[in-house]
C-alpha cells in the first residue's frame, strides 16, 4: 500500500500518542517543514483528501461534523489496521505470543 508523506506523518503522529488520536491541527503542522508550502486555501483541501483517503484505506475513524456536501473533520484516531501499519513505518517490531516453559522440579524443558 503506497501513502504519501502525509499520509505517513498522520500515522506516525497519531501512533505516537496515548489515545492514537491527532488534531487537524497537528496534521496542518507537518507543513511547517516542508520547503515548499501550499498556499492557506488549498491546505485545508490537502489535508482532508489525504485524512479522507486514510478512512478509504480503513487506517483510520475521522470524528467531526457532516455537512451535505462534505466533511469537516477535528481528528482522526487509528484504527487497529492503521496501528499495524504505523508499526511498520516506525519500525517497532511486533513480539509473538510464544509461550516459555519452565523447568518443573528438576526437569529441563526438552525433557518435557
């Protein structure tokens, strides 16, 4: 699955907080170090198409108001498939439900 940088940042942003959630408004300041920034009226377009893209995806849940043309959304929480994919960028590496045998009264675990 290909996302832009963005769209990265919204997952990396959203997997680094306690709830998984972001505001618009930290989503807006990933502009704040790109080189070329959009202009203000076409910023808030870019960012709900990517936000929006996101949910296509199901990576994340939008929470805001509806209007009858479109959405207007104040953040965005991960999704469980959207927190696998946030792993993956991070690099976090997922650790499997192995099950450890003990020693029992002398025997060792290849004797079990």
């Amino acid at each position: 699955m290909t996302l832009s940088a963005l769209q990265r940042y919204i997952l990396k942003q959203a997997a680094s907080s306690a709830q998984g959630t972001v505001r618009r408004q930290a989503i807006v300041r990933y502009y704040d170090s790109v080189s070329r920034k959009p202009k203000p009226r076409d910023l808030s377009t870019i960012v709900a198409r990517s936000v929006e893209r996101l949910i296509a995806k199901e990576l994340v849940v939008g929470f805001g108001r509806k209007t009858a043309q479109k959405w207007f959304f104040d953040h965005v929480r991960l999704t469980p498939k959207g927190r696998r994919m946030a792993r993956k960028l991070l690099g976090v590496q997922q650790t499997l439900p192995l099950k450890v045998r003990q020693k029992i009264a002398g025997k060792s675990a290849n004797q079990i």
